[in-house]
C-alpha cells in the first residue's frame, strides 16, 4: 500500500488531497506529495520495502503516491544499471566516477520515470486524456504510456525538436502539434488546453507534482546500488531541474528512515545557450529570471523558464540547500563529450546527457571535485534521439571499389 497522504504547497505548505492538481490555488507555488510515517526494514541490512510482485522502479510502490495498485500504468522502468567509469581525461583517469545510465528505460530516457507515476495518478483520478508539452523525451514518454494506457494524448513541442523525437511520438500514436517559439510556448499552450479540454497536464516541470515521485526513484536505487555509500556529488543535466530535486528528495527520506547519515551535494548542468539557474547562481542570486534567446544543441535543456521561473528558484534553493553548485558548458564541450562516452565508454548518449561528462572535468579541474569523491552522473537520454548535431561527422566515412588494395589506401589513412 502507499504511504502517500496529500499534496502540501512549498510555500505557503496548505495542504490538498491526491488528486489532479497543479500549483497551489492558494498562491500558485509548487505542490509536493508528503506521506505518513514512512517506513523500512531494519537490522543488520537496513532497506526500503519493496513488491516483489512487481517489476521496476514499481517495487517501491509503498513509496509512490498511486493507492491502487490495478491503476499503475508501467512499461517496467526504472532499475537502470550504474556503470563504473573508464574515462582517461588526459590529466587524470576518473576512478570514482559512476553512470547511472537511464538510457535503458523502455523509450530511451530517464522520462518514463516521472511519466509513468503521473500518467498512472491520472488513470487513478478517472482522467479520459493527456496532455504535455515537451523538448522530446517527456512527449515520446507520455505517447509510450498513452498507448499502453489506451488513452488520447496529445503532445506539443517547439518547432526546432529532433525528427528522431517525433518519428517515437508519431509511431506510439500521439497526437502531435509544433509551437512556433521555444518550450516556454510549449508549455503555457498545454497548460490552457489541459483547463480547457479537461486532460490531465504531464508536462514533466514541477507543474504536475507526481512527476517528482518518479524521479526520486533514481536515489532508491543508488542506495541499492552503491549498497548505502551517499555519493559525494550527483551530477544532473537541468532544464527546469525535477530530475536534481525528485533525487534529491529520494536521498533526503532515506535519511528520514535512518538509512544514511548524510545527503549529497547536487549538481545542476545547463548548455551556455540556455543556463538561467547557472546565471542565477554564479551572481549570488536566490531567484532565477527567464532566459531570453535559447541557442544550444542540448535540446533537452534548452528551457528558458519564461512564465514559470519559480520552477528554475526551486532548483537553485535545492542546489544551495544541498551545498551543490550549478555549471554551464558549451556546445563544442558537448560534442566532443559525446565522442568521448562512445569511444571510451561504450554509451552513445544525446547531447544533453554529455553535457555532464565536460562538468565533471572542469570541477576536477577546479578542484571542487576531488580525486576520491565518490560522483555519480546521470545519463539522461539515449542518442538515438538526437543525431543532427554528428551527422555532418559522417561525411567523412570512405567508400571504396571491393578490393583489399583499396582497403590497404584506407588503413594507410587512418594511421
């Protein structure tokens, strides 16, 4: 059974049953989900209370704010693998480095996980449709979990998201509609069609609170994971930033339950071309202002907070609070960050994921991570989605005659 007891405003902390709410109608501040006392299984090996009945981040189901278990909607997500690093960074090899790498959920990305608890509390509260707007990975997890749902969905993008994105949302069967403007348009669009239209809002901001639920998911199986060592530093790739919080969140009710002893520091990423919380904190600021031209590759964080920035100052307080830090890289980091993770790794990753590989060199660099610091990166969204930034990459694959000559002139190329 869930442990889940309502909805309680950040702000003003009113709180409001489980059902489809957005923003406090008391003062429009964010909504989280609060539980009762919660509850694990003590002695010699401490651990959260799982369903073996159920598979994925759905074991911690007594955790999640769906009362009813017939009502989950699953494509069993979560339990993603964590993958120690190899990287040579040429001035130092990353021993203590690890990849949680949520590019092996069902769609491709961390995105089931806040998709598959909202759209499940929707099913809950006898909602007939959905409704998100999207950069791409949360529409092409709203249409996935939509279908299996055999319910209407309905995605809106902006006018520049990668044709991979959409090829998913188009074969899952949404119905799919482009913005002129950024995601900002996006998603104050889905907000009034949702109202109007009566479907549940997905939008994986903080706008729908179960979203977080899903998120928080990830720090669950860290602790699994990790076998109850707290990395030092958990790095996030952010747009709005409830990836950094929900994990956050998750690591601060382990603590409830006396699991561990101490919290990560949490450590938002941004793309130059659109960094507001990183702007925010580098000027010592507590609230985040929209950004005004979005111009990045990282399309999964190109999110310029306009008409929601209290989204982005939620963020930023949960990275202070953390004692964590907030950095930006640029699209040419990116790049060849993404190089990097392929040739080094073996993981092929969309821009935005990489975005945190060049963060942690430069904090190494910087001396804020150090060598021993046990850091965990998420690796957001698989590279099948976004192919445009490389592709000019493949202009230079040879084509030769079927000869073993031609072969040799090649291999005498390469060096």
């Amino acid at each position: 059974m869930s442990l889940a007891l309502g909805l309680r405003c950040v702000n003003c902390e009113k709180e409001y049953p489980l059902k489809i709410l957005y923003n406090c109608p008391n003062c429009g501040g964010i909504l989280d989900v609060f539980y009762d006392k919660l509850r694990g299984k003590a002695g010699n090996e401490k651990r959260l209370i799982v369903d073996e009945s159920i598979q994925g981040l759905w074991t911690y189901r007594e955790y999640l704010p769906v009362l009813n278990k017939e009502n989950i909607c699953s494509l069993i997500e979560g339990k993603t693998p964590l993958i120690r690093s190899k990287i040579d960074f040429d001035s130092f090899i990353a021993e203590e480095l690890f990849f949680k790498d949520e590019t092996r959920n069902p769609s491709g990305s961390f995105k089931d996980r806040p998709t598959t608890v909202a759209i499940s509390k929707a099913i809950e509260n006898g909602i007939q449709g959905v409704i998100t707007a999207s950069s791409g990975n949360a529409g092409t997890a709203t249409a996935a979990y939509a279908a299996v749902a055999s319910l209407p969905s309905i995605i809106l993008v902006p006018e520049k998201v990668p044709k991979e994105k959409l090829m998913q949302m188009f074969v899952y069967g949404s119905k799919i509609i482009k913005v002129k403007g950024d995601y900002s348009n996006s998603f104050n669009l889905a907000k009034e069609i949702a109202v109007k239209c009566d479907y549940a809002n997905l939008t994986s901001t903080y706008y729908n609170p179960y979203g977080l639920e899903g998120d928080k998911t990830i720090a669950y199986e860290l602790f699994d994971q990790l076998k109850g060592l707290v990395p030092k530093y958990i790095l996030v790739p952010i747009g709005t930033g409830p990836l950094l919080t929900g994990i956050y969140k998750g690591y601060k009710e382990l603590k409830k339950l006396g699991f561990i002893n101490k919290l990560p520091r949490m450590i938002g990423v941004q793309a130059m071309g659109c960094a507001p919380i990183v702007k925010a904190y580098n000027e010592k600021r507590n609230k985040v202002e929209p950004w005004d031209l979005v111009d990045t590759i990282a399309s999964g964080i190109s999110d310029p907070l306009k008409g929601y920035s209290q989204d982005g100052t939620y963020t930023l307080k949960t990275i202070k609070n953390s004692n964590g830090c907030a950095i930006s890289v640029s699209d040419e980091e990116i790049l060849k960050s993404v190089l990097v993770l392929g040739k080094q790794q073996g993981l092929y990753v969309e821009p935005t994921s990489a975005s945190v590989i060049i963060a942690y060199e430069k904090l190494r660099k910087m001396n804020i991570i150090r060598e021993r610091d046990l850091t965990v990166s998420i690796i957001t969204g698989i590279g099948f989605k976004d192919t445009k930034p490389l592709m000019d990459s493949l202009n230079s694959i040879p084509l030769i005659e079927p000869t073993f000559d031609k072969f040799k002139e090649i291999e005498m190329l390469w060096g």
